[in-house]
C-alpha cells in the first residue's frame, strides 16, 4: 500500500501548499482522502484524474471537503464516469445546502459522483482497500479511518483526521504500520482549542499508547516544523517524521 502527501497544511494553507489531501493506493485502487483547499489542482499534478476510484471525506471543515467544487469543474471538463464519492453521516445534506448557497446547478455533484454517505459503524472496501472508522473529538462529526488491505491485516495505516485525544482513535490505530496523525496546535494552544486538536506532544503520545510503527505529523503550519518535529520526537523516539507534500510513503 502506498501514500502520498497531497496537502498536510491546517486549516489554513501553509504558503503554496493544499490543506487535507491525500491518495492511498493498493493494487488498482486509488483513494483521495479528503479534498481540502488546494487539493484538486495539486492531485491533478500527481495522478491522473481518470485513476482516482474513490472520494472519502473525514468530516465537513471547508479544510477537508471545500475543493470538491474545482474538482468537480475538472472531472466535468474532461467527461470522466461518475466515481464513489464517499461522505461522513449527514454529509450529503450539507454538501447539497452548499451547492444552494453557492449558487452551482442542481445535481452538480451528483452528475459527477455517486455521493454516498458511509456508516463509520461497519466497515467500508473500496476495491483492494478495506476501511474501518472511529468517531473524533472535534468540533463537527468526523471519523478517523484505518486502511488495510482487503483481506490482510499485516500493512494498514491510520488517518486521524482533526481530532483531540480520544480513545477510540487510539483503539482504531493499534499496531498500524504508519499514524498520520495531526498536530494543528502549537504547545502553548488554548483550552478552547485543545478540545478538537492535538499539539505534536498529543499526537506523538497518541501515536506512542496506540503502538504505531511509524509516525507521520501532519495537518501543521509549516513556520515551526523543526519544534514541533522535536517535540514529537521527545515523545516517539526516532521513528517520525513530517508528513511532506507530494512525498510517497510505503506503508
Ligand atoms: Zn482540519
Ligand atoms: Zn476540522
């Protein structure tokens, strides 16, 4: 299975660089997790849209989902099949009060994608990849999501989405082979803030309690990488690192 890096930037851009994006790819299949700011412009520089098989959102922060519009807009310019495009519960109804506001035609996204909402309850296969989910704690609905291959349970890998600590994510990413775990808050963060997100400490703690081989930080600003990668290291030991835009990880 492998990873690549659309956009590790939080919710504001990292200058240049897309928010939440990433691919994840085994055999045939191609996931674009998450379709933040940034994103469709940048995957269609590193793939070919024609072999993308399917959309998954972690949850509707405009950091995750709001570049569905642009990439809606090339996936019409170039004719392409209708693909899974697969939402967080409610999703849809979210997805379909912003094409209203918005101002696009009816159907927009339902003309380009099959818009499904998954149950993070059971679990999902997308082709080669199969996927299961456990709820954050953020300020929306969101799930993080684990990524094995369909019928081994030797190479996976956990996406936390935005989340605080929180115990199921720590169940959900036991013994995964990497973490791609968010560190958006600086150490000195808030209280207020420290209730959907985690600082590199948390996240490396996180990553450490659930036993994960490798851990990738992501979802961070940019301006104070080398503290944060150090912060996370004093936690982790050695095995960790940033999570780099355009970058390709074997998991
Ligand atoms: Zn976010
Ligand atoms: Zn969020």
């Amino acid at each position: 299975m492998k990873l690549t890096v659309v956009g590790a930037s939080p919710s504001y851009p990292n200058p240049g660089s897309p928010s939440s994006g990433y691919l994840v790819e085994e055999g045939s299949s191609l996931l674009l997790v998450d379709c933040g700011h940034g994103v469709a412009g940048k995957v269609m520089g590193l793939v070919p849209l024609a072999g993308i098989s399917s959309i998954l959102i972690s949850h509707m922060h405009p950091d995750h989902y709001f570049d569905l519009v642009p990439l809606t807009y090339a996936y019409k310019s170039q004719s392409l099949p209708p693909i899974p495009l697969w939402l967080p519960p409610e999703g849809r109804s979210l997805l379909s009060r912003l094409q209203d506001v918005v101002g696009l035609p009816p159907a927009f996204f339902a003309e380009m994608f099959d818009v499904n909402e998954y149950d993070p309850e059971g679990s999902l296969s997308c082709g080669d990849i199969g996927i299961r989910f456990a709820a954050t704690r953020h300020f929306v609905p969101g799930f993080a999501m684990r990524f094995e291959i369909s019928g081994s349970t030797n190479r996976s890998l956990l996406f936390s989405s935005d989340t605080s600590w929180t115990e199921p994510v720590v169940r959900l990413a036991h013994r995964a082979s990497v973490g791609l775990v968010e560190a958006a808050l600086e150490s000195g963060a808030s209280q207020d803030d420290r209730q959907g997100h985690m600082t590199p400490r948390e996240a490396a703690g996180l990553a450490r309690q659930a036993e994960v081989c490798r851990l990738l930080i992501t979802h961070y600003p940019r301006e104070s990488s080398e503290a944060l990668l150090a912060e996370a290291r004093s936690v982790f030991g050695g095995n960790v690192a940033l999570a780099e835009e355009g970058k390709v990880y074997e998991i």
